[in-house]
C-alpha cells in the first residue's frame, strides 16, 4: 500500500496541470464531461425507451383515425384532451370496503376513476 502526503500530491499536480489554475480548469472540464455524458445517456434512454415501444406495437404509431399516436390509447385520451374537451367534476358514488386493499374506495359515474380514501 502506497501512503503519499497531501504537499506531495499538491506538487505532483501542479507540476502535472500547470499551476492552482491549471488544476481548477481541469477539475471545471472534468466536472462538464460528466453532466454531458449523463445528459446524452438520459436521451439515449428516452429515444431507445420509444425506439422499443414503436417495436412492440407498431401499430399504435398510426391508426386510420390518427388518434392513437405513439402511445395508443393513452394518447388517445391526451389528444381528445388537447382538442377541447372541458374537464369534469367527478361525481362520487357509492363507498365500499375493499378488503384486499384494506382501504375504502368510490368510484366516479362518469369517467370510472376510482378512488382510494380513509374514513375517518
């Protein structure tokens, strides 16, 4: 095991980069090298993540209608959002037990959203 003394390590650097200055813009390059190769992998990830969902289902990338997009029936429903249909005011119904969940639950009449709560 190699101990080394922090002047030691200080002088090999200086003398390596140039100077404080030096080893201050070498740590600066360092540290945007890093934040760029995780900013590529990030859109890598994404492009590759659609690449494989165009693959699996392709046709969900077009419909007759044009409706479904990329994400079929999820983009469906962005889309009819998009074009202009108006939010509604859930309208609860009735509240049951659900004994799986451990957790009381209703349901809306018109979009069927489902809702998880705690009676008091």
């Amino acid at each position: 095991m190699k101990l080394y003394l922090r002047a030691q390590l200080r002088d090999v650097s200086y003398a390596r980069f140039g100077g404080e200055e030096g080893l201050l813009e070498e740590s600066r390059r360092r540290k945007n090298a890093q934040y760029e190769r995780k900013r590529k992998t990030k859109a890598t990830e994404s492009v590759l993540r659609k690449k494989e969902a165009r693959e699996r289902n392709p046709e969900a990338v077009m419909t007759d209608d044009g409706t479904a997009g990329l994400y079929g029936v999820a983009g469906a429903k962005i889309q009819r959002k998009s074009v202009g249909q108006a939010r509604h005011v859930h309208g609860w119904g009735e509240e049951w037990w659900d004994e799986g969940a451990r957790t009381w639950k209703m349901k809306c009449k018109e979009c069927g959203q489902v809702k998880n709560f705690d009676k008091l």
